[in-house]
C-alpha cells in the first residue's frame, strides 16, 4: 500500500475562498464576520473538485491514500483577529471532512489550526480537540510562523507553545510543520518561505529540550526537510559545537517527507537520513505543477524517484511507502481498519 | 593551485572588538563615535592571530590562497546608523588589508560594506571604491539583510541596490551574498539564518530581471547555496511555472561555493550544478569547527570530499580549486601576478 503523508485540497470549490474574502473584508470593515455555515457547497462539488485532479493523479501514480489537509498558502494566520483565524480553520477543516467522508479510502484528514499572530498557541486547542474526537481527524499543520514571513512571534520550541503540545501529546497526533504565504517580498511563498521554514524548525529543535518535555510528540518536516539533509555534515557539527545530543536523538521525534522533486535530492535523502524517518509524500497540485522536459514525467512525481533509488530494500521501500506513515499518524490505522475492514493491527 | 574563496578573520585580535564595543556603547549612548585610528594592533598580533589558526590549517590541507575578509556574523548592520558601519566596516577592511600585506601570496582581500538598515545601499560605493582602487580588493561581502533576522528591508534585486551594482559591474568585482549575525530567535545564527539567507537570495535571483541589466554582474551564494541544490529540480520548476528563463541562464551570474560539511552533500553538488559555476571553499575556523567523529577528520575539510567524488577529472578540479575564482574574481590574476611573479595571463 502506498501513503502519500502531504497533500492539500488546492482545487477546494471556489464558494470557499468567496467566503473567506467576505471574511477577510469584513474583518478589516470591523463589520459583523459572515458565519463558516452559510458556505455552499455540494457533494457534487467536491466530487469534481477532486475526480479531476487529485484523484486522477493518485490513481495514475498507483497512491492508495493521502493525508489530506486545507491549502497550507492560504492558511494565512496574519489575517485578522482569533476570531477570524477560528471560522476560516473550522470552514477549512469540515471541507476536508466532508472529502473524507465521500472518499474514505483515498483520504485521511489533518486539520488547520486556528493560529493567529500575537495569539497563544492555546487556542488551538479546541479546533484539535474537535478535529480529532469528533471528525476522526489524524493529525494537524503547524505554522512555525503566524506573521507569514516576519518570523515575529516566538519560536516554536518556546514554552508559550506547550499547551498546544499537551493536547497534541495526549491526542496521539502529529504535526507536519507548515509555514503559509509570504507577505515578505524577500521571500517567495514556494521557492523561500517554505524551505527557510523547514529549515528552521529543525535547528529550533536541535537546539531544544522539547523533546525531554514531550517524549512522545511527533513532527514531520516537509520538503524533504528544507536545506537540512543535504547539510547534514553541518548539523552534525553544530550539535557536537553547541553540547547537544546527536542527530540520532532528534530522530525519534523528526520525520521528513519526500517532497523532493528531482532523483540527485532523493538520491541524497534516502543516503542521509535513516529510512524509518522518511515518509513518502509528493504534494499534488502543489508548488510545482509541470512536466520535467529532462524526465517527460511531472516534477512532483515522486513516487518514481523512490522507485528509482538502487539498492532500495523491498522492507526499506515499505517503510518509506506506509509503515512510517502509520508510526507517526497512529490515528490512520483506525482510520483503515474502519474504511478497509482490517482488524486492528493487520497489515494494510 | 588551489583557491579557498570564503574565509573569515574569525581569529583576529582582541584590540577590533574592544573597539567595536566602545563604538556600540558610545552610539547607543549618543556620544561621539571612538575613531578606528585609535584600534592598535601590531604586525605581530596579526601574525600570531594566523600563524596558530587560518595560516596552519591553510597549509596542512594545501590551500595556497584564501579570499579573505572581515568575520560575516560580526557585521551586524543592524547596529546603529551609517556613520557606526561605516567607521567599523573601515576598521574591519584596513584589518583585512594588513592581513594581506603581511601574507601577500596567502590571502586576497574581499571587504565589509557598511550597510545599513534603513539606508540606501548607494552608501556602500564609497568603501568600495577605496578597497578596490586603493587597497587591491577583490570583491566584496553582500548582507541581504541588513536587519539581522527580521528581512524588513527591500530585496537585494529590487532597483534600491542598483547604485551598488552599477558599481560593482565598473570595478568588475563579484559579491559574496553572505547575512550577518540573527537578532530573531526563530533564526540560529549558523543554522538556520546563513542557510535561509543563501536560499532566499537564489529564490530572489530566479523571479527578476536584475542580470537582464547588469549582464556582467556575478554572485557567489556559499554554503553549498544553501537550499538550492538539493532542491534543482523545484528550482526549474519553479522557473518554468512562473515564465522564467531555465537555470542555466541564471549560470551566466551565479556561482556557488563548496561549504558543505560531508561527503553526500558534495556529490549532490557536483553532481548537479554545473562544475564551472562552482568554486572551492572551506570557511576554515568558521560555522563548524570539530572532528566528525564518522570521519576522523575535520567537518569543514571540504578538499577531501571533493576529492572523493568518483570519476572528477583533472579539469573539473582544475576548475573548482582555482580556475572558477580567476573567473569570477578577475582582479585575482593581477594579485597573482604581482605576488607570485605571474605575466599576466600565465596559468598560476
């Protein structure tokens, strides 16, 4: 079976980003904010929303299911108040539920998180809750910036997050760091902010207790962890520098996913980071759409790079392809059993 | 011969910092600047500032020249106004210039420009000119972020840096894009911030038009160009996707360095980008500074990696050690020729 642990609903009906500029302009009118209910959207909808696009690639690709969670770019937590960022991640998410619940074998749900600069992370604390008692949701996208390209708040292994790690402690979910837009102009959305923000998660953690503190908590770094594999060497060092743990240590909490989008970068991952931390993900319809004229197959393809790596184990490849993926997202086996009739603890 | 192109005076004497100290407390104080002509260091300080440090390690991995310049993480050009970086990126430079009378066939000399937050970048030509025309520099070090960590000030392609391009291309000298010290927590000074800045400025490169009309203008992004390489294949779909000329065409301007602290790094490296666009580097008594414990040897002992990549030929090293430097750096060939004996033109 094959997990794809990152992909966003980009092709979302477009009655959902009508409401959020309502939102958006209402909010900056201090006008009264229009409610998530009054969005609709049809079965319908959905189903084409996605039959065309997301589906059709993962069935072309061989995929069996993806974690699926709202567009991580239009996140945007700088936007408005708590109360702004509580109705647009509630909207977002029970859209994803309701993917979930026309297409449960091809979709697993990770919520947004209702964060909001200058807020503390507690109150996410509810929409997680929700999320995951109530619509069965596996796992959550964490923005290591709320200012969206200002880094202005305070690092994510600050103790002012610590009750959003409670509760994701004791809900068993991980989270995949994910920064949103940039309104900075020094930093393009796709081709800076986000591997600047993978990058520096994983120094954050290098040089944290947090993990002492949350023995159990799980974070997955997209984008093949940013510039983080193919500077290893340097990491290394900088922990032996700084008196940290080694590496090794971090990665009983810090997975990558493969978000890597040509073979030398997959090549170098799959050499680098040990396999029982690399979770296959490819993003579709995601940062990189197009056709790699030096391959004559999609930039975002890979599936085929793993595919392609020599001397990749049949154990190795079902680690990376769904056995990590069930590791870290515990809450997906349930998920499977219940859309797949296996019993708890059977082989997908 | 080999050609180390990114070296710091991270060893240099007491006597800078006490002065720049004095300079900071006297600014934050609103007193009258100390002048960098009371700093007094003696020729023998230099020497045994170098001899013990840069200068050994330089001759037991067989480097014969290093472009040096004044330590990046101490520029901090978020420190008061135009007058404090100016004074302190003179001090650093006439430093530097020591350095290289002292050891003429060792090291080259690159300078500090005295940015400054909140001030036009037209302020760095006059230090520039006098460290080329005057005192034999080669090129110079560019801070993307002169805010240290907050990236609140415009892009390094937007037309507000062009008064120092236009500069640059009429002396014909190359920058270094390299950030200074991090104020933002988010942000480890060397392990995140360096590799984020090397990205950013990469991503920047891609999106505009700044080679359209500065045709001869050329960049060194160190630190194996942080992100970049790992991602090549993000970074020409990106191009692609967003209407921009392929890669290759951003090689004409582009350069990357060779500061990447283990083995699977530099084969990426060199495996994808082009070898004349890549230019041997080590960053000695620098960001990493231990044994790697897997090796034996030193982290930032670049030379061995790159002489480990199976089937390099003579000329890829050729270019890599030196040839690639005498490129981009063309004022070399006349340090070389005036320290080694060289006609011009003569293979060094």
């Amino acid at each position: 079976m094959i997990i794809d642990c990152h992909g966003h609903y980009t092709t979302s009906p477009k009655a959902l980003t009508d409401y959020r500029e309502q939102q958006i302009a209402a909010s900056a009118n201090k006008l009264a904010l229009p409610s998530p209910s009054q969005i609709n959207i049809s079965d319908d909808q959905i189903r084409e929303s996605l039959e065309e696009n997301q589906l059709r690639v993962q069935k072309e690709r061989g995929v069996d299911l993806t974690i699926f969670s709202p567009t991580a770019g239009a996140m945007a937590h700088h936007i408005g108040g708590l109360d702004v960022s509580r109705d647009w991640a509630r909207a977002c998410n029970d859209l994803i539920h309701r993917v979930c619940l026309l297409y449960p074998r091809n979709y697993a749900a990770v919520c947004q998180l209702p964060q909001t600069r200058g807020a503390s992370p507690a109150s996410c604390v509810e929409e997680l809750t929700r999320c995951v008692n109530e619509l069965g949701f596996v796992g959550c996208n964490l923005n290591p910036d709320p200012s969206d390209g200002y880094w202005d708040q305070l690092p994510i292994t600050d103790r002012y997050w610590y009750p959003l790690y409670e509760k994701m402690a004791e809900l068993d979910v991980p989270a995949m760091i994910h920064v949103s837009c940039s309104c900075n102009p020094n930093f393009h959305h796709t081709g800076a902010h986000y591997l600047n923000g993978d990058t520096t998660a994983f120094m954050l953690f290098l040089q944290s207790d947090l993990f002492r503190d949350f023995p159990s908590l799980r974070f997955v770094i997209p984008h093949g962890g940013g510039a983080v594999p193919y500077h290893w060497g340097r990491y290394r060092g900088l922990a032996q520098n700084l008196g940290r743990p080694p590496l090794s240590r971090l990665l009983d909490n810090v997975y990558f996913d493969t978000c890597v989008y040509h073979q030398p970068g997959i090549d170098l991952l799959l050499e680098v980071i040990p396999k029982k931390n690399i979770l296959f993900a490819s993003e579709i319809i995601g940062a990189v759409k197009g056709i790699d004229p030096e391959t004559g197959f999609h930039y975002d393809d890979t599936k085929r790079y793993i595919e392609s790596v020599p001397d990749l184990s049949q154990a190795d490849k079902d680690q990376i392809f769904f056995k990590n993926a069930l590791k870290v997202y515990p809450r997906l086996e349930r998920h499977l059993a219940a859309t797949r009739q296996l019993h708890p603890g059977e082989q997908p």
